[in-house]
C-alpha cells in the first residue's frame, strides 16, 4: 500500500491526524492557510510525541523520525501525489464545498478524499466533487492519538473500494472502525453525543440536578469514562451547538434541538475549557 497523505487544516484534528499517520510510517503533507496556523500544529505534534518519549511509550529516535516525516505547505498543489487526502477544517459546508472542488481537481485519479466532519452529511460534502464515489468519511475523535475510534462513513455515492482503502488507512494508524452504511446527519457517534448533551443541558437548565450530579450519573449509572457536559466543555460548547444545530436542521427530529441555555453560553463566550468556563469553571 502507498503511503503519502495529505491532510488539509492544521487544528487540533489535522494535526493530531498527521502525528499519528507519521508515527505509523506515513509520509505527511500537513497544510493550512498560514504559516502561524502550521507552527502551532507542528508546535503541538512536537509536545505531543515529547510526552509520549517521557513517558516511555515512543522511543525518541522513533518520535525524530516521525516528525521528519512530516512536511508543511501553505500550497494546497502539494497534495497532487498523496494516495489519500484528509480534509479536517471548520465545519462549514461551504468552506468544505471550496476545499473539494479544488481538491478534485488537484488529485490523481486514484486518489481517495476523505472529510473529518462530525456532523456533515458526506453526500452534500461529495455534490461537489466530479467523482463523488471517491469521497468518503473518516472521523477521528479528539484527541487523536490517544482516542482509538475512527468512523468511516459511506456517502450515497462513495465505492466499496474507497472505503476499504480509507479502512486500511485508518487501521494502518492504529484505529478501530466502525462504518455508517447509511449517510444521515451527525452518523452514529455525533447523534448519540448531540442526544445526551441536549438532554443533559436541559436536566441542568431546569435546574433538575447540578452539572456535577448529571455527569456523576453517567460516569457511575452508565460506565460513562467523562459526563456529557464535561464532554461539552471538552469539544467546546460552540462546537456541540453547532452540530447538534446542523443535526436538528436535516432532521427535524426534537431531541436534537438545542437548548437556549446553550445559545446563551456561546453568545456570552462561555464555551468551555479553552475559554476557561463553560459548564464548569477550568
């Protein structure tokens, strides 16, 4: 099997995809729009295999090769030899519509390109392409090297041979898989997490039980290993409402509709440990 990937968006998702696909021996393209953008994900991929080196869990020759591995661009032609490309930028059907159109173009034909949305149907991602059957779904989880789930997701057009290449790829960088057969908003695991954050949000809303009583309940009740709004502050309240949002959209189903008090956190900026309080206060 080839071993050249690209992955577009250099965040906390590109970049944790990247870190592992080098470790696994694959060589990385990792690119973004700025220079600031890529120092701050190779900066993190750095720390990342420093503290698996300190821990005794990757050999430092081993993390040095690695990171050789990997090379950065601002360049988006730099993707035209890669066997497969992983698209993990904002979660936004337009600015993923932009990436694919150009990316179509940019690609060798046998080219798998796969998208990290948590909550996009693959199909819309795929209307873009001139071979939609090439587009497929592989969802990482955060953070990427120490979350072992991938889940492939089957667009309404993507080939059987493009999703069992994106399986290899995934199970090549350590990865179990599961596969949505069927291309429905927020696939298996983003309905599932939506379900309870909402339902969660509400119990605290109406103030049935305290944010540390709800994920006491799920930690203990349900063998949960972090609560649903620890889980929230985690991802970022803003990323939660935003898929739970477009979920609710293309269902119409309830139990996806966010709660106000979660429109109100993310108006007031209270989104989590990366904002210092969310649900709680990090």
């Amino acid at each position: 099997m080839a071993r050249k990937l690209a992955v577009i968006g250099a965040g906390l998702m590109g970049s944790g995809i990247a870190q592992v696909s080098a470790q696994a021996g694959w060589d990385v393209v990792l690119r973004d729009v700025t220079d600031e953008a890529l120092a701050r994900g190779t900066d993190g991929i750095k720390a990342s295999y420093d503290k698996f080196v300190g821990k005794g869990k990757l050999a430092a020759d081993d993390a040095e090769a690695a990171l050789a591995r990997i090379t950065t661009t601002t360049d988006l032609d730099a993707v035209a030899d890669a066997d497969i490309v992983v698209e993990a930028v904002f979660e936004k059907l337009e600015v993923k519509h932009e990436i694919f159109r150009t990316l179509d173009k940019l690609v060798r034909d046998d080219a798998v390109l796969a998208s990290n949305t948590s909550a996009i149907p693959i199909t819309k991602i795929a209307a873009v392409a001139e071979r939609p059957e090439r587009v497929v779904g592989a969802h990482f989880f955060s953070p990427v090297p120490m979350m072992q789930l991938c889940e492939l997701v089957r667009g309404y057009k993507t080939s059987d041979e493009t999703l069992a290449r994106t399986r290899e790829f995934a199970e090549s960088v350590g990865k179990t898989c599961i596969v949505v057969n069927r291309d429905v908003a927020g696939f298996v695991t983003t309905r599932l997490i939506s379900a309870l954050v909402v339902e969660a949000a509400k119990l605290y809303e109406s103030g049935v039980a305290t944010a540390e009583d709800i994920d006491i309940a799920c930690k203990l009740g349900f063998g949960h290993a972090m609560g649903p709004l620890a889980t929230a502050d985690l991802t970022g309240v803003d990323i939660l409402l935003h898929a739970t949002s477009n979920i609710y959209t293309e269902s119409q189903d309830e139990k996806f509709a966010p709660p106000e008090l979660m429109r109100r956190m993310v108006d007031a900026g209270d989104i989590g440990r990366k904002s210092g309080q969310g649900f709680y206060k990090h």
